[in-house]
C-alpha cells in the first residue's frame, strides 16, 4: 500500500557552520558507485536489527574508497553527537543529492529507514545503468569521428604538401578534385593561424553565452531544441523525475517537497522553471496533474498516469509505471540514434578518403598521360 498520502513536515535546512568546520571536495567527492553499495549494505544491516551507527562503521571498513570511508566516519561521530542521519548525510551535499536526502528524512519519520535505502540502491543502480548504455551507444562513433578528423589534418599538414612538390615539378595539368585538394592544403598550410584562432574565439563565445550557471538556462533550452538529441535530453529528464517523485512519494515526503526535489534531479533549468511553477499552482489548490500538465513539458502518457494516480491515490506506483515507460522509451530512441549515427560517420569518413584517393589516381593517371602524349 502506498503511503503517498502522508505528508511529515518538509525537510529544513541544517544551520549553516562555520567556514574552518564544513568539508571540502574538488569535483565529485564520492563515486556513485559507492553510494549505491552503501545503500544497499545499509537497508541489510538495519533489516537485520543493526542500529545505523554501528553499520556505518562496518560499512566504512569494508568500503575501498578512502573519500567514502572519511565521510562515513564522519556521519558516524555526528551520529554519536546526537545528530540524525538525514541531517547529517545534508552535510555532503557533494555525496548524497538532494532526492536521497528528502527520502532519508521521511523515512526516519515513518521508521522505514531500511526500505528506503534499500529504494535509493535501485534507482542509483538504474540510473548509472542508463548512463553506462549512453556511453556505451557513443563511444564507437565518437572514436570514429576523432581518428577521422586527426586523419585529414595529418594528411593536410604533412603528406599532401608533398604531392604537391611532386606535381608542381612535373609541370602537368591537373584534373579538379586534386586542384582542389590541393588548394585545400594550401589554404590550411597558409591560414592555419587564422583557423585556430577562429576555432579558439568560436569556443570562448560559447563558454560565454552557454557556460557557467548563469548560461546553463540558455544551455539547457538549446539542447532541448537540437534535433536528434533534444527529444533524449527530454526523456532522460522526464523519466528522472517521474522515477525520484515515486520514490520521494512513496517513502513519505510531502509532495510539495517531492516535486521540489525532483524537478531539481532532473539537472534541467528549462524543467525546474515550469514545474517550480506548477508547484506553486499546486500549493493554491489545483492538484497536481493539471499544473503539471499545463507546463507542456510532459508528455501525453506521463500526463494520464500522473492524473489518475492522484485520483486513485496511487501516485507512487503510477509515476514508477510512467518512469519504466519512458525508460524503456529512452533506450529504444537511443539505440535508433546511434544506429543511425553510426553509418553516418562512417559514410563521413568513407566520403574523406574515398575523396582523398580519387583526386591522387586521378592526377597519377593524368600526369602519366600527358607525359607520354
């Protein structure tokens, strides 16, 4: 049975300490990885009647990563302190992300501490799963797409130049694809300068107008509108939240704050703008299917299982529903890309060389004709 329905009061912020007390982390300070295992070992040993403090220490010796065994020792004083585990773990926000620490604080309040745990292995196990698929499907064309590229420059740059002494000398007529292979090499062998630094301000404006947070709004809309890969960035960002708001829901958390928090999951500005939004409109009576359907930003399907999981009290399992749907929706749109993406760069490719080597025989034939005519 869901527990969608109860609502503990929404989580508060720990106090801010002082500067020379908080913990510094360059980059990402633990491997999702290790959350994961942690999750999982947790939701075990407090099933097993095993108070969270001490299974911290357990977990903590048999953990590898020295950056996660700090930071278990860690929770583990201020739990002796007197402090609760949800308000601890909201002081590595660099560790644990905003929905683990929502559904932690719930569960504390509901004392189902180890299902809860036990739901945020899965869902970070899905989702570096997911991740895994997308490296994966990119990798191969992407590797393609580099050698191809560094191919043609080490061809313009060091071997070309040199056929072009040789038919300078000869003094022949040349047929166009190798005058324009050759006009190619010069243009590069001459202009190089102007390229890289055109190269290099096209890449500083960009850092301007898209980088840093005050870019990723701007960052975030241009991705959802590029063909091909907007309609993944949708998905992607549609399944996290459909799959954080079913955990956050059914661990508990007020749904005020579960839609908070998984529209910020979703890492989208475009997104957390319009169900910010709805959320609002949500906090003056309107429900939350409307809301969140008038955003436009949700598809039809996501729509109907919001609106009738809200009417049929069972958000929870209506919003995993939708969350398997578009997963599964993702993977096959991905797959689709990437098989198209493929012969893509090989045709590219193929085009480069085949090109390179039309121009050559050509002029070897002409030459050679000429030469005996």
């Amino acid at each position: 049975m869901t527990t969608a329905t109860m609502q503990p009061p929404a989580p508060t912020a720990p106090a801010a300490r002082p500067w020379y007390k908080r913990e510094f982390y360059i980059g990402r300070a633990v491997e999702a990885e290790e959350v994961m295992n942690f999750s999982r070992q947790a939701a075990s040993f407090l099933r097993s009647g095993i108070p969270i403090i001490d299974a911290l220490g357990v977990v903590a010796e048999e953990t590898s990563s020295k950056k996660m065994r700090e930071v278990l020792a860690e929770l583990q004083r201020k739990l002796r302190g007197g402090m609760s585990f949800g308000d601890a773990i909201a002081e590595y926000t660099k560790v644990f992300p905003g929905y683990y620490i929502a559904v932690v604080r719930a569960a504390e309040l509901t004392g189902q501490l180890d299902d809860a745990m036990e739901q945020l292995s899965g869902y970070i196990e899905r989702d570096l799963a997911a991740r895994r698929q997308v490296k994966s499907s990119l990798t191969y064309p992407s590797i393609v797409m580099v050698l191809a590229i560094v191919a043609v420059v080490v061809m313009s740059t060091w071997v070309l130049p040199k056929f072009k002494s040789f038919y300078t000398g000869l003094g022949a007529r040349l047929p166009l694809p190798t005058r324009m292979l050759l006009n190619f090499t010069n243009f590069i062998g001459t202009w190089w300068y102007v390229i890289v630094g055109a190269v290099v301000a096209i890449v500083l404006i960009t850092l301007a107008v898209l980088g840093g947070k005050h870019g990723k709004a701007r960052r975030d809309a241009l991705l959802l509108r590029l063909p091909a890969i907007g309609p993944l960035v949708h998905l992607i960002a549609v399944e996290r939240f459909c799959r954080v708001l079913a955990t956050l829901t059914h661990a508990g958390v007020s749904l005020p704050t579960a839609v908070q928090v998984s529209a910020d999951s979703t890492n989208n500005r475009v997104f957390q703008t319009k169900v910010t939004e709805a959320r609002e409109l949500m906090m003056r009576g309107g429900g939350l299917a409307r809301p969140l359907a008038d955003t436009g930003i949700f598809p039809p399907a996501a729509r109907q299982m919001i609106r009738v999981g809200e009417s049929t009290g069972s958000l929870d399992e209506q919003l995993r529903s939708a969350a398997i749907f578009y997963e599964r929706e993702l993977n096959y749109r991905l797959k689709k890309v990437t098989d198209y993406f493929e012969p893509a760069v090989i045709l590219f490719v193929g085009g480069v060389v085949g090109f390179i080597a039309v121009a050559q025989i050509s002029a070897m034939y002409s030459v050679y004709h000429q030469i005996h005519t």
